[in-house]
C-alpha cells in the first residue's frame, strides 16, 4: 500500500523537519516508506484573504531541503502548466487538484516531465468518469498515474463519500488512493472558510481499504486547530501510526 502523509500547505521549514522526523519514525517502526506530502501554494482557497503558502520557488527549495535531510520521496500539486517543469525537479509525485482534473494542458505539462502523476477525481465526476484524465496522462507520457477518490458534491457546504468510486477506478488504473482527510470537508461551509469534521477519518480509511484502495492520503498536522490550511480536516500527527497500523492489519 503507498501512504502519503503532511501538511496542506507549507507554514514554515520547522513544521516541514518535525513532520518530516515523525514519518520517518514511524515509517521505520511499521515497515512503510511514507511519501511527504505539501503544497508549496494552495491558489484554491476560498478566501482571497486566507493563507497560500510561501509560493513556487521557495517553497520547492523547503521541499527539496526535506529530501535531502530525511530521504523521504514528495508530492506536492500544481495548478498551472508552467509550474510542472520546475516542481518536476524536485517532487516525485505531481498531484492534479480535483477541480483541475479536466484541465488539459495541466495534465500534460505534468505527465512530460516524466513524474508520477496523482490526478484527485472532481467533486462532480464518478470514477468512471476518470479514464479521460487518466489517458491524457499516459498518453503525454506520465510515468505512472494514480487516481485518487475524495468525496462528491450533492447539495451545499458537505460532500458524501460513494466507496463504488473506488473499484470503479481500478479498472482504470492500478493505484487508487483515497484521500481520507479531504473527503471529510465541509467546502465554504465556516464562513469563508472550508470547515470538515476530522472525527471522520479513520472510517473513511478503513472503508477504501474494504473496497480495495490501495493508496492511503492523510494531512497531518501536529496542532491541526492551529493550522492555516484545512485545519478542521486535518488529522493529528499523533494519530497517524495507530491508524496506519489498523490498515496494515
């Protein structure tokens, strides 16, 4: 099974190094290499006020800092084409956020770097649906391309997880992940802000797993009240391992 673990948004290098420690620990005590997850930009945000995050060049260089400190492989997103070259230089996994899916350019901009390419199912697409992305990727020459479920839009402010989606999008693609902590969003539903309701993660791991995921995708924060980004979402750093390990077993 592939993990991806991290904060939603850079907020500084020392959260990144503490993050980053924990994984690695907790990657060594239960045999999984973890893959480091953070978003140099969050250019979707509800608020035109609200916390983006250092931007392109520096936050690559944070994250190239955390892979050469703890060895751990990356992802992080991109919202416009011409961010993939560069970000391709230091992340392992390009991720397409969900509401760009469709976005031709942006698929292959990322998938001729070469990279692994995590393409996130809109919120308004069934996972049948997916095989387009999915082609365009390959086809532009994506090394690889994940596919990744995270809930589905029916009606205001909430989204509902329909677990079909997933089995639905292996046989389109080998790996599927969920995204277990964005699946638990309220969108725009803390005014101004996406609210969620974290208590909901674990069951949302444990159900993708009976219906066959074989990828995991958490943002972990050690403080996620404090967070600047997706906070209410966020699962605690602290309750990463137990929950990996109920997944392993």
């Amino acid at each position: 099974m592939i993990f991806i673990a991290g904060p939603c948004v850079i907020e500084s290098a020392e959260l990144l190094d503490l993050v980053a420690e924990r994984l690695t620990a907790v990657g060594r005590r239960l045999g999984v290499p973890f893959i480091f997850k953070a978003s140099f930009d969050k250019a979707n945000r509800t608020s035109l006020g609200s916390f983006r995050g250092p931007g392109l060049e520096k936050g690559l260089a944070m994250l190239a800092d955390v892979k050469a400190k703890w060895g751990l492989p990356l992802l992080t997103d991109i919202h416009e084409a011409w961010q993939a070259a560069p970000a391709g230089e230091v992340a392992d996994v390009l991720q397409i956020p969900a509401f760009l899916c469709r976005q031709t350019d942006l698929i292959v901009a990322a998938a001729r770097t070469g990279r692994c390419i995590n393409i996130k199912k809109a919120q308004f697409l069934s996972g049948a649906d997916m095989r387009y992305p999915y082609e365009k990727a390959v086809a532009s020459g994506a090394s690889e391309v994940w596919l990744t479920e995270r809930g589905n839009s029916y009606g205001y402010n909430n989204l509902v997880v329909d677990f079909r989606n997933i089995p639905d999008m292996l046989r389109i693609a080998p790996t599927v992940v969920m995204d277990c902590t964005h699946s638990v969003q309220r969108p725009g539903g803390a005014g101004g802000t996406t609210g969620g309701d974290r208590s909901f993660v674990p069951a949302m791991a444990l159900a993708a797993k009976a219906f066959g995921a074989n990828g995991f995708f958490f943002e972990v924060h050690p403080d996620p009240d404090r967070a600047l980004s997706d906070g209410p979402n966020m699962l605690p750093l602290d309750e990463l391992e137990p929950l990996v390990r109920k997944l392993l077993a």
